[in-house]
C-alpha cells in the first residue's frame, strides 16, 4: 500500500502566475504518482490575476484540495503552520510556487517514507526562464 499525502504549497503576491501554472502541472497533473490531496495557502491579498490562475487551478484540480486564505501576509513560516494544519495526512510533500518537479518525484520519494525516512529531499536545478536553461545543479548531503 502506497503512503497518502498531502502537496502543501503557499501562493503569495510576489508570486508569478506562469510560474505557479507550471509548477501546478509538474507536481499535481504530471507526477506518475499523484498526491492524495492539495492544500494551497494565500498568504494575504494577492493580484487579480494570481487570484484567478489559483481559482482555475483549484476548479479544474484532479484531486481533493483545500484553499486556506489568510487576511493578510504573514510570511512562509506562519502560512506553512496553516497549511500543515489544513493537511489530512501524517505525510506533506512541500514546495514553492515557482518549483518544478520532476514527474517521478513522487513515486521515488514515497518508498523512503515508507522505508522509514523521517524526510526527504532531493537534489535542485536552477534555471533561467525556462527549465531547458539550467544555469546550476546544488546536491544536497545526503544520510542514508
């Protein structure tokens, strides 16, 4: 049996709308193994069209979800607190609303929750305007 998690991502209104589109593609519509529930955090008032692409994106999301609005801007720390509050599952996958992930993310990392990783993280490519310009690649320590 497969672990269930929650995705938990916060939106604020510094955030890209493009961005957050594609990164809504690459961790809930792409991933062989998709998460189980969305949490998303507006973390205070955001612009019109940000407001619109999480709209449509919760509209048309494939999965269970949760939109937790916060009056205003309380910076990542305390809306993640919220978000982890609104999460269903023991186990939270986590990101930002400029990151793409691979489409086997999931289906790789969920094996080593199970195994018995407290967490787990993964290596990143930075990139340029688009993920075909890779300007570094950071691998973190890793413990086995």
């Amino acid at each position: 049996m497969s672990e269930r998690f929650s995705l938990l991502l916060s939106v604020w209104a510094g955030d890209d709308a493009g961005y957050l589109r594609q990164a809504w593609a690459s961790t809930v519509v792409d991933q062989t193994r998709r998460p189980d529930e969305v949490v998303v955090v507006q973390d205070g008032p955001v612009d019109t069209e940000l407001a619109a692409v999480v709209a449509e994106l919760l509209t048309s999301c494939p999965v269970p979800h949760r939109h937790v609005v916060l009056a205003r801007n309380q910076g990542l720390g305390p809306a993640l607190d919220a978000g982890m509050a609104a999460c269903s599952y023991d186990v939270i996958a986590r990101m930002d609303a400029d990151d793409v992930s691979l489409p086997q993310r999931f289906a790789v990392q969920l094996p080593l929750i199970e195994a018995g990783a407290d967490i787990v993280g993964s290596a990143l490519m930075e990139f340029v305007d688009t993920i075909d310009d890779v300007v570094e690649v950071r691998i973190p320590p890793t413990d086995p």
